[in-house]
C-alpha cells in the first residue's frame, strides 16, 4: 500500500506493478475519500487540498509514469471513476467537486493528448454507490434523488470499467459515462 499522492510513491508503485505484470494495459484511477457536506465558509484548507490532491495529482502521476508501458500495450487504456458531482457540483463539499471537477478536465486533456496514440482515456461518473463511502444515514436520501430508486451497486461500476477497457469500446475516447440511475437527466 502507498500514498500516490506522493509521486515518487506512485512513480514506484506503477513500476512494481508493471514488472510483476510483465506490462500494463489498463490503469484504472479509484482512490476516493467522503465528500465533508460543509459549506464554503466552514470549508478546510487541509481537507480540501487533501482531496485535490487525491484526485488531480495521484491520477497524474500514476499516468506519468504508466505512460511508457501503455505505449508498449496493444490495447490501452486509462478509467477514471469520477462522479456525476464532477459534473453537477452540489452547493457543499468543495473539496470533492472541485476536485471531480478537475479531475474530468485532466480526463479529457489526456484524451485529447493520446488519443492519436491509440491509447483511450475515459471516466465514469457515477452517482452514489452502495459502499462504506455513503454513511447508512444518508442511503435513503440519496435514494430520492435517483429516479431508479436505488444506489447503484460496485458490480455496476466494474461492468462499466470491463466495457470501457474491452474491445467494443476501441471507439470511444474523452468521454464520461454516467452510471447514475438517471439522476441528471432532466424531466424524469
């Protein structure tokens, strides 16, 4: 385990990864912390840095250095899991939008940049998943908001990274994939 938040940390957790692997086709980006709920004045600084830097700079370090084996790879790919938040930010938690919200910018740059070399960068941007991450307190009010009813389950989200790393989706490249129950669509 390692803080890839730390870049020599991440730099070296790709290559040990990738030497044990004998390569790298997919890198999938999934670290992630609880969003605070508090407002801009009650927001911290440490708190706020923490999750940009969970979210921007591990990502772009881990693909830094990823980057030589998946030019080497006959399929790369590189997943981030974002959040509908990174879309739609909610009025709180400015850590965790801002940061999913950088984070889809940092996306579609790498896309825009590798797409010529064949390699495809993407997200997902789910709403609430049914993990530790959503407190049992806020399960059902999350509920509300999804026209389907429910949370989308971690089994959905690794389908949704299968595809987008398998051959059908050799097509796609810069975009963001909502799993999300249809909770941004308009007018449900």
């Amino acid at each position: 385990m390692a803080d890839i938040t730390d870049r020599s940390l991440a730099e070296r957790t790709v290559a040990e990864v990738a030497e044990t692997l004998g390569g790298l086709d997919i890198l999938v980006h999934n670290a992630g912390m609880m969003y605070s709920l508090k407002g801009l004045a009650e927001t911290d600084d440490a708190n706020f840095e923490r999750l940009l830097a969970i979210n921007v700079h591990a990502p772009l370090y881990l693909t830094r250095a990823a980057l030589p084996h998946l030019r080497r790879s006959r399929a790369p790919r590189v997943i981030f899991i974002n959040s509908q938040w990174g879309q739609v930010p909610d009025g709180h938690s400015y850590g965790y939008m801002v940061g999913k919200a950088a984070q889809l910018g940092l996306m579609k740059t790498m896309a825009k940049e590798f797409v010529s070399e064949g390699i495809l960068v993407n997200a997902i941007t789910p709403g609430a998943i049914l993990t530790r991450m959503v407190p049992e307190e806020y399960v059902e009010g999350e509920k509300a908001n999804i026209p389907l009813g429910r949370l989308v389950h971690p089994e959905e989200i690794a389908a949704a990274v299968a595809f987008l790393a398998s051959d059908e989706a050799a097509f796609i490249a810069g975009q963001a994939l909502p799993v999300n129950g249809g909770a941004l669509v308009v007018g449900i």
